[in-house]
C-alpha cells in the first residue's frame, strides 16, 4: 500500500462513543487560534452530538467521586519513597504501568535498557539489555491482550512488540535511517492497531498483525507524544515541538490539514494526554505552562497552569499525566529562576492540581531523593505512584505501607 494511502475501514460504521463537541475558532489566550481543520461534517456533527450529552452525566459523576477524591487528597500528605531501584547506566525515559498487576511495571532509559519489575516480590526483576548509545526508549505501553508483551518504540528507529524474554516478536515500522527515529506510542487493543510518530513530523498507524494503514507528515517537526482517545479509540491527539496539538479523526485521514482542531501553544509541546473517561486533554509544553482542554469548547483551554518544567538536553522531558481514578494532574517541578513566581531555594517537587480548577493541591517530597522527576505516574489502582529521576526509579506509596523500604538494584 502506498504511503499516505490506506483505508479505515475497521474503524468505519462503528457505534462508537461521540466524544467531542465541535465549535468554532475561537481565540485561545495567550496561546492563539484555535483552527478547525478539514476532517469532514459527518466528524464535527458527532462531536457536537455527543458534547451535549456528555455534560450531565459527567456533572453527576463528579459529584459522586468529590468525597472520594478528598480523601485521596488528605492521604497523599503520608506518601513517602518507599522503594527505589538504579538499574541503568543511562538515564531513564519511558514508564509503564502494567495493566493488572498494580506493582508491575516497565521502564526504559536512554541507552536501550528495559526493566519489568514487580516491585512486591524480592525476585529479582527482568532486564533486557539494550545497544547502548543511539537505543533510548521513547515509548512502552503493555499488549493489553497477552500482558506478557509489550510494545516499545525507540531512537533504534523501530516501533516493535516484545515479550519478556526479549524475543522481537513483530517490528511495526523501522526507518532503516540514523536520521529518522520513533518518538512517541499509543496501542488500541480494541481496534487493534498501533500510533507512532517521528522525529520528522510523520505519523504512522498499523494493525497489529504489521499492515501499514498509513504514513502522513502530520506536523512540520518531530512529533513528541501520540495518545489515542481511550473511550473513543478512533480519536488521536498528536503534539509537536512545532508548537501545536492536533486533533483527529482516524476514519477520516485524508492529509495533513485533514484534522479537526490545530491548538496552538506558545512553545514546543512535550506531550498530549486524554483523560481516563476521555473528555479532557491535558498539554504539557516545554516551558513553564500545562493546559487542560475540554470536550465540551475547544475555543480555549479549561484550565492554564503555570507551571516550572523547562526543557533541558540532557533532561528527560518533564510530561505531566492524569491520575488514575482521579480528576488530579501529576507533574514534576524543576525551578526556573527566571520566573517571577520562582522562591528562593524552592524544592524540586511532585506538583498535584486539581483537572478542573487548575487549583493546587497537594506537593510531595521526600528529603531523600531532591532530584528532578520527568516522569510520573499513577498505577490503574491509583494508590501507587511511580517516578523517574534520572538514573533511579521511585515508588511512592502511603508510609504506613511502605515502612519507608529501601530496595535499591544496580
């Protein structure tokens, strides 16, 4: 099949959840237009649909889990670092939380390395050795239909399924290229294909059987996150260091300007991810703002943050995430002295804010490890958080559960 070519048609005539309202360009502030692209009536008539019966369902949700978020809130004053684990000699930059074992998870780092650890057992945890220079893991993400693979995306210049012993079990797109590597990745195990992006703007979608549906350029540069909708799976976001979010529909790709929405943000994106129930977007640039984007009015942002999380070449890019059960965000600070808001001897923090205010709500540290934490993420159980910070792997969790154990691996 020729690139830029393929057909959709396993996403077609699907009753499919409507997610997303459809309104118009409006002005975004401080960060520009909104831009509707050309993803055709029929996708903005289903996002309208679906925007108007979202708003009182999710209303009523929200009010049943306030109590319980609250009390989550109170809990997190007692989360401590209570394992830990250095495995690599490079370091970290991918994480993922197995989908059904809330302390098993894999973590990849800058030279190729890969580690499952179940952090619950004393075995030891599996290690796969990666090249070494030119191998970083940019993306891991379990197959939610055998949970003993995963798919793992890299400056290797692969998109590929491996199970844990190694093996390589199906390559889904290699560049053959130093030039060109594989930035970002998202898995639909309900629709059975698989989303990466390059460091040239590319977007490439697959089956999971290997059959290329698509390859487009997408963005004017390196496309730095991919997430598909987890409600709505024929829904993608893609964010750029071209300073944009791009919104599509998968089952109407025709081309680069075939999106629904383009949202502009003042600075390089670093990632894109949607809420749990689907109907939020969360944006994390390379400077000092996180945006919250609902599905309700994409004319601006729902929430805008300002927030220290500047790029560093040698830093792995600080991406801020959704909790699990929760409508929290979880991001990691790292201090920018330039900025007015900016203390004196001001802590490296994990910052947690409300999805819907963009309020504050709770900072966790632990005077044993002032690193800066890139990544970091809560298990499908919500109650263990997981952080990245430089060579190490932290697992936070409540101190009365931990006893604050130290169970560092070299």
């Amino acid at each position: 099949m020729p690139k830029g070519r393929g057909s959709l048609g396993q996403f077609r005539g699907r009753d499919s959840p409507l997610l997303w309202q459809s309104r118009g360009g409006g002005v975004v502030p401080r960060g520009g237009t909104a831009l509707r692209g050309q993803g055709g009536a029929k996708s903005k008539a289903a996002l309208g649909e679906f925007g108007a019966k979202l708003s009182v369902p999710s209303y009523l949700r929200r009010r049943r889990s306030f109590g319980l978020q609250k009390s989550f809130l109170h809990s997190l004053a007692s989360y401590r670092v209570f394992q830990k684990a250095a495995p690599f000699d490079r370091r970290t930059t991918s994480l993922a939380w197995h989908p059904t074992h809330p302390s098993t998870l894999a973590v990849g780092s800058k030279g190729g390395d890969i580690m499952i650890w179940n952090f619950g057992i004393k075995d030891k945890p599996i290690f796969l050795k990666g090249i070494g220079a030119g191998g970083s893991i940019t993306g891991l993400k379990f197959n939610h239909l055998n949970t003993n693979q995963f798919f793992a995306s890299s400056m290797e210049g692969t998109t590929r399924l491996q199970d844990f012993k190694g093996n390589i079990l199906r390559i889904y797109t290699s560049s053959n290229s130093c030039k060109v590597w594989f930035c970002s990745l998202d898995v639909s195990a309900k629709s059975r294909v698989v989303v990466t992006g390059d460091n040239m703007g590319h977007v490439i979608l697959t089956n999971t059987d290997g059959k290329e549906l698509w390859n487009l350029r997408m963005h004017k540069k390196k496309v730095a996150h991919v997430a598909l909708n987890p409600c709505c799976d024929w829904l993608l976001a893609t964010a750029s260091i071209d300073q944009t979010v791009k919104i599509w529909d998968l089952r109407q790709i025709k081309g680069k300007d075939s999106f629904l929405f383009s949202l502009p943000h003042r600075h390089p994106v670093n990632s894109a991810c949607f809420s749990p129930d689907g109907a939020r977007l969360l944006t994390t640039d390379q400077n000092n703002e996180i945006r919250v984007y609902s599905a309700s009015q994409w004319d601006s942002p729902l929430s805008l943050i300002s927030h220290p999380h500047r790029h560093f070449q040698h830093l792995t890019p600080i991406k801020a995430t959704w909790h699990s059960r929760h409508n929290l965000i979880v991001v990691g600070r790292y201090p920018d002295p330039n900025l007015k808001s900016c203390v004196p001897y001001e802590l490296r923090t994990i910052d947690v804010f409300d999805g819907s205010s963009g309020k504050m709500m709770c900072q966790l540290y632990d005077p044993g490890y002032s690193g800066i934490t890139s990544l970091n993420e809560f298990n499908p159980m919500g109650d263990t958080l997981a952080s990245t910070m430089g060579y190490h792997i932290l697992i936070w969790s409540p101190e009365e559960d931990g006893s604050l154990k130290d169970h560092e691996r070299l």
